[in-house]
C-alpha cells in the first residue's frame, strides 16, 4: 500500500470518506502519524454516532466536555465565508470507538458562506487521532482541502 511507503513519522495525514477505514487508521498509527478521517456514508453507524455526540454536547452547551472551538472568517471575490471548527474528546460511549487505533478526537466544522446575498450552509465530521486542539484540527482540514482543490 501507498503508506507503507511514505515516511510518516511526526505527520497528520488527512483522508477523504473513501479512506475512512479501519485498517488505514491502524497504518498510519503504526507509522507514528495522527490522522484526520472525514466521515461520510461508508461509515453511517459512525458517522451517526459522531453527530448524535455533537448534538448531545450542544445541548448541553458543552459543559464537562472536553472541548474547543476555532473560527475562521474569510472575505473576497464577492463572497464572505465563515468555518467554526469544533473538536470532541470522544465520549467514553461512543459505539465502535474501540475499532479505530488511536482515536482521541471528534471534529465537526460548519462553513457558512455568503454570495450575492445567498446563504449555504454545510456540517462536516471528522475522526482524529489528534488531541482537542481545534486550532490544529482546522489547520490539517483547510490543508487537505487546499491541496484537494489544487489537484
């Protein structure tokens, strides 16, 4: 496989959906990497849990949680975009936690952007072998996608 063959020692590496897999957690883990994995459906258990988790710290505006917050606001060519980023210490219940080596964090990030006086709105999420740091989990995620829409 590609990770095997790349030094990953000391790094982040970021995977879209596709590679949110067990056995590419392990690897990067094995190397001495942290990963940042989004979640889509290939995981919907997952993916169901980490949102029920952030809902449930929402509501209680995420008092006794191991929490952080990290907002971004970005304006040009007509449109203006704001990220909050919001990482989780995964909850001691979380159903399969156990499956992913090394799973520390929860990431969710809302993006609303702005053009033309047309609001979108996006919620994203995220596992992460990385601490609560949200500064740090904004960071690996905009690099990803900087790289992403580069290609």
């Amino acid at each position: 496989a590609l990770l095997e063959l790349l030094q990953l020692e000391g790094c982040i590496v970021t995977i879209d959906a596709m590679g949110c897999q067990h056995a590419i957690a392990e690897r990067i883990q094995a190397q001495g990497a942290d990963y940042v994995l989004a979640l889509k459906g290939n995981q919907p258990r997952l993916a169901e849990a980490v949102e029920e988790a952030f809902i449930d710290a929402d509501a209680c505006d995420y008092a006794d949680t191991d929490s952080q917050l990290f907002e971004t606001r970005e304006r040009g060519h007509g449109r203006s975009e704001t990220r909050r980023y919001r990482t989780l210490a995964v909850p001691a219940d979380l159903p399969g936690a156990q499956d992913w080596p090394g799973l520390r964090t929860l990431g969710m990030v809302e993006s609303e952007r702005t053009v033309n006086d047309q609001v979108s709105r996006e919620i994203r999420f995220f596992i992460s072998s990385l601490d609560a740091n949200a500064e740090t989990f904004a960071r690996a995620v905009r690099d990803h996608w900087g790289i992403e829409n580069t290609l």
